[in-house]
C-alpha cells in the first residue's frame, strides 16, 4: 500500500485531548516557531473503505490526542525513541523495550 490509500484527517481532538492548544500562538506568530515541537499523538482509523474498481483499500486516520513535550528532558527523551524507532523501522537498529537503560559507562 502507498500514502495514497491512507490519508490523515485535517482535525485536531478537542481541547482536553489537544495538548497542541497551548502553542497555538507560537505558530500564529509571523515569526513562527524556532525548531518543531516534539509530541507524543495517539491516532486511530476514522474511515475505511472499499474501492469496488481496483479492489485496493483505503483509510482515513485521525489525531485523537496530542501531548507536547513541554521542558528541553522531555524533548530530549522523545528525540531518543524518536531516533531508536526510526532506525529498527529501517532496519538499522533492533528494538529494546525490556526497561534496561544503556549502561552510560560502557
């Protein structure tokens, strides 16, 4: 499947599930933001169809809830999983979620 059968949808969860509102400001200013935010989003499948000509499947996914990382430790943190996630989905690096930290000494 490509990003042509799967589409996100253009709105944002409510204001108790939308830790985005927040910043809202930064990004309405003509100055804008100085690097992008770091958040966590929880996304679900809002529509999901059939097409009866090419028998090819498609979906629309929605944004339930978004927290941003709101000191420069958590920022720092998502970064982390961020890159870790980033490398075992390209195959550069295996997952290890087994709540082991790496040893800082070796």
């Amino acid at each position: 499947m490509t990003s042509k059968n799967v589409q996100l949808s253009g709105r944002l969860p409510g204001n108790e599930r939308n830790g985005l509102e927040d910043h809202y400001d930064e990004f309405l200013d003509q100055g804008g933001i100085d690097e992008p935010l770091r958040a966590v989003v929880d996304i679900d499948r809002k529509k999901w169809a059939m097409d009866d000509v090419t028998e090819e499947p498609s979906a629309v996914l929605r944004i339930t809830r978004i927290e941003v990382a709101g000191t420069a430790e958590d920022r720092a943190t998502l970064d982390a999983v961020m890159s870790k996630l980033t490398k075992a989905r390209l195959g550069d690096e295996q997952l290890d979620f087994d709540g082991d930290e790496p040893d800082e000494a070796a």
